[in-house]
C-alpha cells in the first residue's frame, strides 16, 4: 500500500490489517427533510403546500413516534439494525432549505454515533444545491460547505478535493476504498441551451483520474457513491436528469477489472440492483430509493419508501453481497423488514452471474426425484450457497428454464420469484 496520497485526490491512510469476511453498510438515500414555512414562501411564492415533500419535517419532534429517522433510530439502538459504514446518497434536505439541510446533516452524524460507524459517507443532491439562488446570492453550494461538522468529510485535503476536483478518496477501512462523486458540482450555471441543474455530470478530473489514483492502491472492496444516476432508467420521456459521462465512467470502472465495483445512487426514488454489462467485471449499480420523499403519482405502485442494509463479501475473485430492504408502514408509524412490496423485495443478492441453464440443472439435482416432491427456497440455498448471491432479474428467466426443461414449478403464497418461504415442486412434465 503506498505512504503517498495519489494527486490531486487524497485518501486517508490506514495500517495494513487482515480483513473481514464482509463489510456492512446502512444506506439511506433521498432523505429530503423540510421547513413548512419554507416551502410556503421560498418555493411556493406563499402559497399554501397542499402536498407535504416529505415525512421528515422540522415541525416533528426528534422524537415523534411518526418520524421515520427517530424509528431507525431506535432499531440501531435496540440492536435490531448494525452497520459498519452508514451511506448517503444525497438530497439531505428540500430546495436547498439551509435549517433542514442542517437538522438532516446533524441526524445522520447522530445515526452514525449510533451505529459506531465514524463519520457519515455522504454525497450531494440535487435538493442540497441552491442552484437557483433562493437563499445565497453567492455560491449554490454555499450552505453545504458551512455546515459543522464539515462536508463531505472532516478530512480537509479529502473535502477540498471533493470540491475542487468534482470527486474524493476515502478509505474508511484498510479494505474498504469509497469514491465520493460530486455530480451536482455544476448546478447552478447554465449557458443558452442547457441549464446543468436539470441533470447530474461527472468531472473531467475524475473520469481522466481515476484509473492512475486506483492503481496505485489496490482495494478488495470499491464503491463509487454518486447522488445521479449513471445510466438511463425506466422513467417518462421527459427525465433528463441522467448524470453526463455516466456511461463513460462505468466503462472505466469495467476496464479496472476485478474485484468489481459497487456503484450507489439515489435521485429517482426508483429502487433496482442491475449490473451495467453482461461481462463479468462489470459495475453492479445499486438504485436506492427514497427514505422518506412523498412519493410522485407517476412512480406510485414501483416503489416504497425503503433504506436497506447491504452486506458485501470480500472475495478476490469477484464482489458480491447481500441486501436487505426495509420498507417503512405510514399506518404502524414503523420501519418493516421482510415486506415484500413493489419496491426492492425484502432480500436478494448480487455478484453471482452464472450460465442459468447450468445453474437451472444444479437447482433441479436437488428437488426430491419423487412426483410432487418438494423443497423450500431456503434449503435450496442452504445447499447451494452461491445462488444467495443471484440478482433479482435473473431470478425469473431462471424459473422458466426449470419449469421448461426439468418440469419443476415455483410456488409461494406472494407470488414473488425465489424469495421467502416459497418452494420447488416436480410436477409433471407435459
């Protein structure tokens, strides 16, 4: 591990130490606190909101049963929910609302003593950029760059490049390497035909940097967390918020080879685990969605309000992990783990990208030869531990292969794919 900071990016350094099977992490994203007062006359030219932006306002006490920051907050204090890092994908706050701004920034650094996780791993949004002026005449940024403690980091040399450079490296753990990517550092300026605050960019310094600043220091486990998302999504027509260069970066991160990256973004409310290409060193993305956003009409019925705890092994072959999403009840004022919604169901996996077919035959080798004959999808995975690493959407291709070419059918009381208590049964074969 080199003694010297790769420039103009620093990391912070760590002593050499064996690491862990995994690293944990609690990823929110999209928290959007919000001032009523606010709203009302910064945003809506006095008006009055007839919509609230979010759960989280700061007219609910800390301590209300019905705020969903307050009921995390018991979990990681009932031991319920443990991480090692605690991430943030942006969007602290609403329109770039400085009280908000710094009640969220606050909450997680109190969410982070919690845990004992360190200082939050945290990005910009969208929302946490004054990009049209509300409030300073100066900087769009100004807001985030006086908050206290610092953002993104303590870290001084890591902050002044997260500023200047569009990006920063962190090592929270001698294993553990994080990229903080700024894609809303251009928000704010615009010129005659295209105003940057209507989409996400990724820096030049960190597109050309990156691969000399990565190979001069080798990590098992490598995030990228941005708040844009890098790669259209299924949205209407109209979104064009796509982060610039996006696709350009996840063709560096492929071409650094293995163990893979895990990129994390929020931004779309839109939760999904996909892979960024069929080779096998290519990114996973992770799209988180909104802890706490009201949620638009358009998007209603394909999402939830969720934070998730993601798992991640450390392998030198490839990177693969676990998540697990929680998915927050406006009826019981809690936070629920193992609902299975139209968001992110309540588990899956990723890293494990196999030829289905060959995995369809090693799948059917264990379903009793007896017509009828049973086994849950939990044993299933007891005996063959690489497909708790499966992505979702391989999920249901593969429950085609078996019912097509081994007779085999899925069945579960939620009708979702190999998840929870369903079961294989040999049927017949026609």
């Amino acid at each position: 591990m080199p003694t010297a900071t790769p420039k103009p990016c620093p990391r912070s350094t760590g002593s050499a130490a064996t690491p862990p099977p995994s690293v944990r992490l609690l990823v929110v994203s999209d928290v959007h606190f919000h001032t009523p007062l606010f709203q009302q006359h910064q945003v809506n030219g006095g008006r009055s909101l007839t919509d609230s932006p979010s759960r989280l306002s700061t007219d609910i006490a800390l301590g209300d049963p019905q705020n969903p920051f307050y009921a995390l907050l018991r979990l990681v204090r009932d031991g319920k929910v443990k991480a090692d890092v605690l991430v943030c994908c942006g969007d602290l706050t609403t329109c770039a609302d400085p009280t908000a701004m710094n009640l969220g920034w606050l909450q997680l650094h109190r969410l982070a003593d919690a845990l004992k996780a360190g200082e939050p791993v945290v990005t910009a949004g969208n929302h946490d950029i004054d990009s049209r002026f509300k409030v300073s005449g100066t900087s769009p940024s100004r807001a985030l760059k006086l908050l206290d403690p610092p953002f993104p980091s303590a870290d001084s040399r890591a902050a002044a490049s997260y500023w200047s450079n569009g990006y920063c490296i962190l090592e929270r753990k001698p294993y553990l390497r994080i990229i903080l990517a700024n894609t809303c550092a251009l928000h704010g300026y615009s010129t005659e035909t295209d105003r940057q605050s209507d989409h996400g960019a990724f820096s030049e310094q960190l597109l050309h940097e990156i691969p000399t600043a990565i190979e001069a220091w080798r990590a098992p486990l490598n995030i990228l967390l941005c708040h844009h998302h890098p790669r259209e999504i299924d949205l209407p027509g109209e979104d064009r918020s796509v982060a610039r260069d996006g696709e350009r970066l996840l063709a560096t991160l492929e071409r650094l080879g293995q163990p893979n990256w895990l990129v994390l973004h929020g931004h779309r409310h839109l939760p999904s685990v996909k892979y960024a290409s069929s080779n096998a060193s290519s990114p996973i993305i992770f799209s988180a969605g909104s802890f706490a956003a009201s949620l638009h009409l358009r998007i209603q019925g394909r999402t939830a309000n969720q934070f998730y705890i993601i798992d991640i092994e450390n392998t030198d072959a490839q990177l693969r992990g676990r998540f697990e999403a929680w998915t927050w009840s406006q009826h019981e004022a809690e936070w629920r783990r193992g609902e299975d919604t139209s968001a992110l169901p309540a588990s899956g996996g990723f890293g494990y990208r196999p030829y289905l077919a060959h995995a369809a035959q090693v799948i059917a080798s264990l379903v009793p030869a007896r017509m009828d004959g049973t086994i849950s999808w939990r044993d299933i995975e007891t005996r063959a531990p690489d497909l708790r690493f499966l992505l979702i959407d391989d999920r249901s291709p593969l429950l085609d292969l078996l019912r097509a070419n081994h007779g085999i059918e899925w069945e579960s009381p939620n009708g979702r794919p190999m998840v929870g208590s369903g079961f294989l049964r040999l049927g017949r074969i026609r």
